[in-house]
C-alpha cells in the first residue's frame, strides 16, 4: 500500500466516504466501476470539467490527481473508449467523460477535443472491516443489482422521457414536468436509467422539486448496456415506487438507437406496462417522424407528446402535427402546458387505478 493525497474525487465515486488522503494498491483489477487514482498530464481549454462528489462542477488542471472509476464508454458525441485489460501503475489511460469514468480513449469527436490523458497511480482501496488493516479495491454503488429483478411499482404512474439522440432535451423537459407536477402539489420522484455516470442530471430534477431520487451508478454501473438496462430500470422503479410517491419521471439516457440499451428496456414488456406515457425528445423534425415511428412500430408505444428542439418554433410544431398527428409542445417555452398535460394523465392513470 502507498499513500496519496487527491485533488479532485469524481462524483462516479459518490457512494464512497472518500477523503483527500487515500491508500493505494498496485493491484488494479480491471473491472467496470473500481475505483482508480490517477495523475492528469495535459491541459484542456474545452470539455475540461469534473463533476465532483459534491455535484460541483470542477475544472481539472495538469499535475491534477483525481478518482474516477473503470469503465467504458459509447457516445455519439464526446469521447468514446473501452475498459482496458490490464493495468499497473505507470500505465496511462484517459477520461471519458464528466462523472469520472476512465478507459482507453477510442475515438473523440472534434467539439471536445482530445482527451485528458492519466498517468495510472493504483486502485483506491477501503477498508470495510472494523479494527483491521485490510484493504480491498474500492468501486462504485451503493446496491447491488440482481440478475433478474422483479419490477412492482405499486400503482404510480410513471412517465418515460425517451429520445432520438444525446442532447435532444430530456432533462429539460423532465425537469419542467417535474416543476409542474411538484406545483400542483405532487410528491414527485425521478430516476435516469440509462447512460454514462454522471449525476447532473439527476440533480437537475432535484433542483425542479424531485424529492427522490436515484441513477443507475446508485448500483455501481457505469455505463449502461444492453445487457444491464432492463435490470436497472426495473430496480429503479421498484425502488422509487417503495417511497411511495405521486408519480415517477423517468429519463431513458442517450437515444433510441444508442447502444446504452434503451431499446432493450423499451422492448421489456412489464416495463411498458408500467408506463402510464412517454414523452418523446427531438431534435428536429425528421428525427421527431423517425422516433415516433421506432415506437410504434418497434415497440407498440404511442408517445403522449413530442419535445425538444424539434419544437422550437413553429414550423416544426407544424410537421410534427401534420407528420405524426401527435401534439407538439416545447418545454423551455410552454413548460406549464407541458406539465398540465402530462398532469391530466396522471390524473387519469390514477383514477383508473
């Protein structure tokens, strides 16, 4: 074991009572969400934050060491990276994205230019056993996830925000649903399913009047697959409905053809049985036609109501209309008629309930 004092502790590693002295092993077993120090060894002028375990927003500088987890990530915007085989320290490695997830960087889209790039310090240990000098390597989450968990969600309605791509106004929209919803007097709670680590947007919908709320890193998954995304969101809603809340906002990460595994859930047939709506997100018109086409007929879902940037004047409201027959509302602009809608569907689930 060796020491080391640490700058900045990412808010992948949220679930870990983690100071700024912390011991080190050598041994790094290469595995989604272990808990890895690292030394930063360039600079960035764009895309040169962390999202810390406070939810602070930092900005990372050369010679910087920080905590992140191992992991691997998919994105069609920023950086995209697998979990590296083996590691020992001296190795370098880069970090993926925000929340602190660190890989072997693949490729990088050219808005956020190249990676941080790390020199690998060792694996962050804990020592869960009282009155013993025993380390073992520290990882992400709080839960553990069961391989096929039961999905209950007690009666309350949930709405499901589903997009066509990163950045096509999820968190936006959930957020103003969620404003609207805890202004009408609902005890809301809200979850993201599906993604990379990172707890922005969750704290987002805390900061719109979620009172509780979860992410799928909760359950020390950094990034959602295919393989994972039906479990979480069903451990998920489970979880938020046993605190017995009005309704749940549920924010489905990425998009509908991504790879974090939106599909997967979407093809789960409890979990679109517990969805009283899904809300579509996009950002623009053909890409408004081309999701509510996936859902109906890949998923036999018919969206409540189409958002995003798609809405954000007229003219796309039109062909959205005319193109799908579907209402389109924009949630930056009209976030109260937003709301008021999906309101009356809540209303609506819970009377029939």
């Amino acid at each position: 074991m060796k020491n080391v004092i640490v700058d900045k502790i990412a808010s992948v590693a949220q679930h870990n009572a983690l100071g700024s002295e912390l011991r080190l092993s050598n041994d790094i077993p290469c595995e989604e969400g272990v808990l890895v120090a690292v030394k930063v060894l360039n600079s960035k002028s764009r895309y040169n934050q962390l999202e810390l375990t406070s939810g602070r927003m930092a900005t990372v500088n050369q010679g910087d060491v920080i905590v992140g987890a191992l992991g691997h990530r998919k994105a069609l915007r920023g950086y995209s990276g697998h979990l590296p085989t083996s590691l020992e320290p001296g190795n370098k490695i880069q970090i993926l994205n925000i929340g602190g997830v660190l890989g072997i960087c693949d490729s990088a889209n050219p808005d956020v230019g190249a990676p941080f790039n790390c020199e690998v310090l060792g694996t962050v240990l804990s020592f869960p056993y009282l009155g013993e000098r025993i380390g073992v390597p520290a990882r992400a989450g709080a839960h553990t996830l069961e391989p096929e968990p039961a999905i209950d969600t007690a009666g309350v309605p949930v709405i499901a925000l589903a997009g066509t791509c990163m950045d096509s106004g999820k968190t936006a929209a959930a957020c103003a649903i969620v404003s609207r919803l805890r202004h009408l007097g609902m005890h809301v709670a809200a979850c993201k399913a599906t993604g990379v680590s990172l707890r922005r947007d969750v704290l987002a919908m805390e900061d719109a009047g979620a009172t509780d709320t979860m992410i799928f890193s909760d359950f020390g998954i950094v990034t959602t697959t295919e393989k994972n995304g039906r479990q979480l969101t069903r451990a998920l809603l489970t979880g938020l409905a046993q605190k017995e809340p009005d309704v749940i906002v549920l924010e489905l990460g990425d998009g509908l053809l991504g790879a974090y595994g939106v599909g997967a859930i979407l093809s789960d047939a409890d979990i679109r049985a517990a969805l009283t709506a899904v809300v579509l997100c996009a950002n623009d018109p053909v890409s408004a036609w081309g999701g509510v086409e996936l859902l109906r007929n890949e998923f036999d879902i018919e969206p409540a109501v189409v958002t995003g940037p798609a809405t954000d004047n007229q003219v796309g409201v039109q062909q959205i209309d005319e193109r799908t027959g579907l209402p389109a509302i924009n949630a930056l602009v009209n976030p109260v008629e937003l709301g008021d809608m999906i309101s009356r569907l809540v209303r609506k689930a819970k009377a029939k309930a």
